[in-house]
C-alpha cells in the first residue's frame, strides 16, 4: 500500500488541476487545451474563462472558439 503525506496529497491535486505553476506551453488555442482536459466545469462562461486562464500560458481567449467555430461548446 502506498503511503503519502498530506503535503504529497496536495502538491498531487494540485499539480492535476495544473495550479502549479508550469513551462510555457506553446498552445494558443483553446480547443487542444479543453480536449486533453476533457472539459472545463464552470457555472458561466466567465468563470469558465477564468478556470482556463488560471490553469494555462498564453492562451487566447475561448469565446471565438466557444461563438465562432463552435469547436468549443457549453452545456
């Protein structure tokens, strides 16, 4: 059985939902980054936008890909 301290516990949550800081990703579409995360929960596209903005590099902002490609979709 693998044992893990708390702060182990933490730095492993956190560093999944990419909280800890991170190299520069050279992505600046928001499509690729919603995909390999299978999604983004957010009550609101604000707050989705800034779920985005918090866990990324140089991303673009999400509302062309959201209104004008439809490559994003809100449900």
């Amino acid at each position: 059985m693998l044992s893990l301290s708390n702060d182990q516990v933490r730095f492993l949550r956190l560093h999944a939902q990419r909280l800890i800081p991170q190299p520069a990703e050279t992505m600046t579409s928001v499509v690729p980054f919603v995909k390999d995360r299978c999604g983004i929960q957010a009550l609101d596209a604000n707050a989705a936008m800034l779920a985005l903005r918090v866990r990324s590099v140089g991303l673009m902002a999400g509302e062309h890909a959201r209104i004008h490609e439809r490559s994003v979709v809100r449900t």
